[in-house]
C-alpha cells in the first residue's frame, strides 16, 4: 500500500472515530509529508498531528489511531512536548533561532553551560527536502522509492496549480458594446459589467520521453506526472525514444513510474538497431508516424537530455513538428551550463522551441509543469 493509501485511511478512521478531518486539511498533510522527512518517525508523526486534529481533547483518540495505522510514539504527554522541542532545529523557521536570541537548542546563549553532544547533532539543512531538490543524476533506490510515493501529492498539487492558471486565464475583457446598450436602460449610468468570456479549447499533448539510461529516472517520472494531468487535456499521448519512437500510452495507463523504463524497453523496438540514444532519428521517425496526427491545437512536451551519441542533430525535423503544433517544449534535466558540452545538441535544438526549461530536479519539473 502506498503512502497515500494509507494517509486516506487514516483519515477515514479519525472521521469513523468522531474526529473531524476536512479536505482542507488534508491537502495541508500532503503538502507538509511533501516537505518533510518519512525516515524521520517525530517528524512523520507531528506533520500529521498538526494538519489533521484540531482540538487537544482529542489527542489521546488520535494517538491510539496512529498507532493501529502506523507506529506507536509517543504516549506520554510529556515526552511528547519533549520530542517537539528537539524537533524545532529541524524545522526551516526555527533552524537558527531567529528573532528571539536563542540558538538552535532554544537556549539564550548566555547561560555558559556546554552543549550536549546530543543537542549538537541534527539534521543536515534541507534535508527534509532531499526527495524533491536531489539531482536526478544522484538519486539512490530509497530516494526513488519515496519519490514514487509522493507521485500522487505532487499530481495533486500540480492538478490544484493548472485550475488557478485555466481560471485565471478564463478571466475575459469588458464587453464595452453590451455593457454601454444596456446602461441605456438606466440613463447611460453602467449598472451591469459585462465580460466577454474566453472560450479555452483543450489540446491534446504530445509527450515525447528519452527512456535511454542517461535519462532513466528523470523520464519515468516526467511521463508520469504529465499522464496525471490528462483530465485538463482533450487527449494525453506518450511516445518514448532511444533511437526509435513509438507510442506507449496503454503502458502509461497501467505500469507505475518505477517500472516504467523496464515495460517501455521490454515492450517496444525504441532502441532501433543501434540501440544509442539518437535524438535526430528519434524526432524523424516520430514525424514520420505521427506527424499526421499533429494540428495547431497541439502542444509537443519533449523531456531529454539532447546528448546524441555524436549522432548528426535534425532541428529542420523539429522546425517541421514546430510549424504544425502551437507550442513545443522542451525540458531537460541538465543544467543549462551543460548544454554545450560533449554530445549535447540542445543549442541546435532550442530555437525551433516555444520555452525550454532546466529541470534538475523534481521540484523543478513540478513548477515547470505548470507553464505548459
């Protein structure tokens, strides 16, 4: 059961129990376990406590559900209020002691008295944020199975982020003629506004995914995060490529973000003949198959690194994907002072696109997720 899984019934069982948990509140969880450290038993057990229960009354409920859900800590109050107070250097407003004279430890600093070597050690700065900052190039079996876990939170925030911009977007002009012929009716004083409302066409997203090595991390969860989006798109289809593209919706429907590499290559003849990452060749034979799918109500989202094995780059094929679609982006998982090293073609190809992002880490592809 994923971590998600398990949150949704815990707060199912506090309701069951008589204990009142709103959406809003839970939206605060997800968005606090997004920011912190599961390793960490305190710091799980605290971002629970502090979105989900309202009333202090209601503490030692909510302690006896924890513990049938998850582990049991702690019971004494006491100790409790003890374990917060250690947990303070680890939380970003309090790290340092901030406005109040004190150090880390809570202490004045001018008390004389030795810190304790327990008091000293703490965790690492952001290390509560590992997860979603770390570098895709530098993440271990255990980041990425936490990663997996939170796909859902962060589809959700993703999700919540893409309906502000649509209603934002949605806001229409004064309609100057109607407003203007109605106040007619009331001695030309314009007692009722009236907007023309713009009418947003839903596109259909085109995502095409480098699933070579290089790329390995940075791909699966890419296309994952993009297949969640799929209800605010008349249609989501994802390609993969190595040195061949082809079509892997149906997978993306039911393969989960860790497996999705093995089932794609398992699956498909993407890796060609050569088996080498050829982004030239990639882009020409996804023209050649579906460029006559491609119309200007498309949108292209291209996620890979542009290094080509030393493979002769084609911007004239993209410029011909280009011409036919209303935006092509492309976001890549180096940073931009890489791109002109080595093998990388990402100079020849960033002209022929509408935006291309530097997307490093998860953190990053969330927040440029947001502009497609």
């Amino acid at each position: 059961m994923s971590i998600f899984s398990k949150i949704q019934a815990f707060a199912q069982d506090l309701r069951d129990s008589g204990i009142t948990v709103g959406s809003s509140q839970l939206e605060d969880c997800y968005q606090a376990l997004s920011l912190v450290s599961w390793s960490h038993e305190p710091v799980f057990y605290s971002a629970l406590l502090t979105t989900l229960l309202k009333e202090a009354t209601l503490l030692p409920l909510f302690d006896e559900i924890y513990t049938r859900h998850f582990h049991p800590f702690p019971v004494n109050p006491a100790k409790r209020l003890g374990t917060l107070q250690q947990l303070m250097p680890e939380l970003p407003a309090n790290r340092k002691g901030e406005g109040d004279g004190r150090d880390a430890t809570g202490d004045s600093g001018q008390s004389g008295k030795p810190k304790s070597p327990k008091s000293s050690s703490k965790v690492p700065a952001r290390h509560w944020r590992d997860p979603l900052v770390k570098d895709f190039y530098s993440l271990t079996p255990q980041d990425l199975k936490r990663m997996e876990s939170i796909i859902p939170l962060l589809a959700k925030r993703l999700a919540s982020k893409t309906v502000i911009k649509r209603r934002r977007e949605e806001k229409g002009a004064l309609d100057h003629r109607r407003t203007m012929r109605q106040s007619m009716a009331t001695g030309g004083v314009p007692a009722e506004l009236f907007v023309k409302k713009r009418v947003r066409q839903k596109p259909v997203i085109f995502a095409l995914c480098d699933v070579s090595l290089s790329c390995l991390h940075f791909s699966a969860f890419s296309l994952a995060l993009v297949y969640s989006l799929e209800k605010f798109f008349r249609q989501v289809r994802c390609f993969a490529f190595v040195e061949e593209t082809e079509e892997v919706t149906a997978i993306m429907r039911k393969e989960l973000p860790y497996n999705l590499r093995t089932q794609i290559l398992y699956d498909t003849k993407v890796t060609g003949e050569s088996g080498r990452t050829d982004y030239g060749r990639s882009l020409a034979t996804f023209y050649e198959r579906y460029g006559q799918d491609l119309s200007p109500k498309s949108y292209v989202l291209i996620f890979g690194d542009a290094r080509s094995n030393w493979f002769p780059p084609q911007p004239l094929v993209l410029k011909q994907i280009q011409d036919r679609v209303k935006r092509v982006y492309w976001f890549n998982p180096e940073a931009v002072s890489e791109w002109s090293t080595g093998d990388n073609s990402m100079n020849s190809y960033r002209k022929y696109c509408d935006k291309v992002f530097s997307t490093t880490n998860l953190d990053e592809l969330v927040k440029a997720l947001t502009e497609v």
